[in-house]
C-alpha cells in the first residue's frame, strides 16, 4: 500500500514539476557558478554566462508555462474538431484491434506550428500497456495517433497525457484528459492455428461406446469380483480358460450438443485468452456452445460477442471476481454437462476457486493451460553467465534460447498438472509461443 501511495506520488510530481532534469542541472550549475566564481572571484566571463543560463531557463519556463495555459483551451476545441468526425463513425461499433500490431484510433491533432519553441507530445495512460506513436501528415500538418496495444483490453473511454516542453528541453507542462472513444482490443494469437476439437461427451441414454468411437463393442466384460450375479458368468470361457468373466450392460453415452466454456482472468492471462480467442474462431468448441469469461455478467453464443467478452475480461483496474460459479448458475448447466476453463499455466488462487466449483456443480470439467513459452529452467553455468549478457535457457523442445516473458517452467507445470488431476477430467497444455499443445502427460497432440 505504501509503495503504491509513493508511486502515485512520484507520477503526479513528475507530471506536474516545469523542471526537466536537463533544466535542474542547467540552474544548479548556473547558480554555483554566480556564488562560488562569479560573486566569489568576480569572474565577469562566468557572471555573463550563468546570468544567460538563467534567463534562458525562466524564459524556456514562461513559454511552457504560457503555452500551456492557452494549449488546454485551445486543444479542447480542436480536440472536438478534428477527432469526433472520425470517432462519430465507430459510435455504434467500437474500434476494434489487434495486440501486437500498429492501429489507428483516429484521433487527430493539428501540428500548431506558431508555437514558438514549444513541441506537442501525447500519450495514451488508460488503457495502460499502450505504446503511442504520434505520425504526422507533411501535406494536411496533423498528427494521426497510431498505437501498438501489448495487451487485451475494452474500454469506453481513453486517457491521454499531454506534454508541452521547450526545444531545448528545460522545462514541460503536462496534462491529461478523457475523450470518450469505444476501444476493444483482441489478444494476439501468435503460433496458434489449430486446436483439439473440444466436444463434450455426457453420461446418457444414446449411442452405445464405453471408449472410443460411437460405434464401440456391444457387450462390456469384466472379471469377476465378489458381489456380480452368477447369471452373468461367462461359463463358456471360464470352462476354456479357467478365468471368471462376467458379461455387464455396458454405460452409453452421448455427444452433447452444448459446450460450456469459460475464461479466468489474471496474471499473465494473456496467453489464455487468445487461446479461448483461437477456439471461439476456430469451432473448436463445436456447433453449439456457450461462453462466458470474468468481468461480465453476460454470456454468448456467437462469435462477435465472445470476442467481445475475450477483450473484456481483463481487469483495468482492480481484478476481476471469480465468476464461474455465477455462469454456471445462470447457464443452468446439467449435473452431467462438460465445462471447458481457460486458464494461465501457473498457479493461483483460481485453482482451489476451481476445484470448490467442481465439488459443488458435480459436472465433467476439462482445463485448457496456455503459456507464453516451457523452460526446463536448467542453472547457467557460472561462465555462462559471466560471457554471456542475457540469461539463456533450454526450451521444453531442448534448444538453448531465451526465456520468454509469461512463460512457464515445466517443472512446475508438471505440479500444476498433478494437482488439476485431482479433480478435473482431462488438461491441454497450448504454447501461444511455438504453436504446439501438449497433453496432461506433456506429450504433443
């Protein structure tokens, strides 16, 4: 708590203190050198030089000063002008774009080229992991924002912080301000192309099969344990073989034709998103399917809002409720019905959150793990990591490379694994990174 408090307090004294570092230095040298040489030694040449040093200083910090004052009326207006014309025509569709990739949001400024030594700088601060590039048109003298989101995000309004500084970089005046704009962005997808087909099977009258395809053996055997009916010995082959096998009516069961599926959101969730993104677009999930992810309230059957409930479902600001509960209450999922998480491949308070929902629904659950990356986490030899800068790892794949920011160990996965066994039927394990999926075992499928 304290350290975000003086986090908070380091940002706003950096956004709202007019000294650069360059314009403290410039006035603590200039000051030094008035008191030690020039009113000390009666150096006229440093008394000349510091005295320009500082009027060069206030003067940089009256015109930003100035600047600024005038820039938040004026750019309020143009503002309005030049950037609702362009939003007006997503007011009914939000923006939508991609992670990873450049995207215009259509906001537009002038260029404002009569500011005398003054520069205009933007960026956007919410939705935060936004890296802003500002272009500017030679022909019309507007700046057109364009934006590299790193993550996931849906938003019905963004934050921009506005700087003024000066050419030579003494001082800046820097403010922010929330123009209304619909903005979803889709996690990247990376390698992913393909994913299992993941049907539900559930326990019902219908087509015969224990195991494996629909049209399975008519009969189940097994051998004989106390308590079985006599009349279901198979006297033939015990008379043959001396073994007691009995002959049972064997379990049916039945595709379902609706897949439940959800996403829990959380740390370095990434991964897991464009996953249940890739199984949404993909059909993964099969003809008839309903999704839900935390942070809404709403569920979907089609494509377009799923997306929507993808790109919403990480937190902006504090995090998002465990919610898989709830949408299985409001889905009315059966007793015998298949649910099928999305989730990051690492450990958290989502686990036990997980399991109480098992115990509690009583359903067939199935997880599907992604990940950014599998390391074996093998220590670098001492010289290795005297020669070598960067920290070089062995993949899951057995090649040296580096470790990949959201990645997981495999040796903690391998744990993961084992205690999702417990009490789920069945793990996927799907590298965004590489493109592969690997079973609970981390063989590849």
């Amino acid at each position: 708590m304290f350290a975000t408090r003086l986090k908070a307090v380091f940002t706003w004294l950096t956004e709202h203190f007019p000294f650069t570092f360059q314009g403290l230095v410039v006035l603590l040298a200039a000051a030094v050198g008035l008191r030690v040489f020039a009113y000390g030694r009666m150096d006229l040449v440093v008394f000349a030089l510091a005295v320009c040093a500082i009027a060069i200083v206030c003067f940089s910090l009256l015109a930003v000063l100035l600047g600024g004052f005038v820039l938040r009326r004026t750019l309020h207006a143009k503002s309005v002008e030049y950037a609702v014309p362009v939003a007006s025509d997503h007011n009914k569709q939000p923006v939508s774009m991609e992670a990873g990739y450049p995207n215009e949001t259509g906001f537009r400024l002038p260029a404002m080229a009569w500011l005398p030594l003054i520069s205009l700088d933007w960026q956007i601060v919410f939705p935060d992991a936004m890296d802003t590039r500002n272009r500017l048109d030679a022909k019309t003298q507007i700046w057109e924002e364009n934006i590299i989101p790193a993550r996931r995000c849906k938003t019905a309004q963004i934050t921009r912080l506005y700087t003024i500084s000066d050419v030579l970089g003494f001082c800046r005046f820097s403010w922010r301000v929330t123009h209304p704009q619909e903005l979803l962005v889709l996690p990247q997808t990376g390698l992913v192309r393909n994913l299992p087909l993941l049907r539900s099977l559930t326990a019902e009258d219908g087509i015969s099969s224990p195991v494996g395809d629909p049209q399975g053996d008519r009969m189940e055997i097994r051998p004989y344990v106390p308590g079985d009916s006599v009349r279901n010995i198979m006297w033939t082959v015990y008379a043959r073989t001396r073994h007691l096998n009995v002959r049972l009516a064997e379990k049916s069961v039945h595709h379902s034709n609706r897949t439940y599926a959800y996403l829990l959101s959380g740390p370095s969730d990434e991964a897991a998103a464009a996953v249940a993104r890739v199984a949404v677009e993909s059909g993964a999930l099969g003809e008839d399917w309903i999704f839900g992810a935390d942070g809404s309230e709403e569920t979907s059957s089609n494509v377009r809002t799923a997306l929507t409930l993808i790109a919403g479902s990480r937190a902006l600001g504090q995090p998002n409720a465990y919610g898989l509960d709830r949408f299985l209450q409001q889905v009315n999922a059966p007793a015998n019905s298949h649910c099928i998480v999305f989730a990051s491949a690492r450990s958290g308070p989502w686990i036990k959150s997980l399991q109480g929902s098992v115990a509690r629904f009583g359903g067939r659950f199935s997880v599907v793990l992604a990940t950014d990356g599998l390391t074996n986490e093998q220590p670098n030899p001492w010289w290795r990591k005297i020669l070598f800068l960067d920290d070089i790892t062995t993949d899951a794949m057995g090649s040296s490379a580096k470790p990949h920011k959201g990645g997981a160990a495999v040796a903690q996965l391998s744990q993961l694994l084992i205690e999702l066994g417990h009490f789920v039927e069945s793990s996927v394990i799907v590298d965004r990174h590489t493109g592969l999926s690997f079973d609970q075992r981390l063989k590849r499928v």
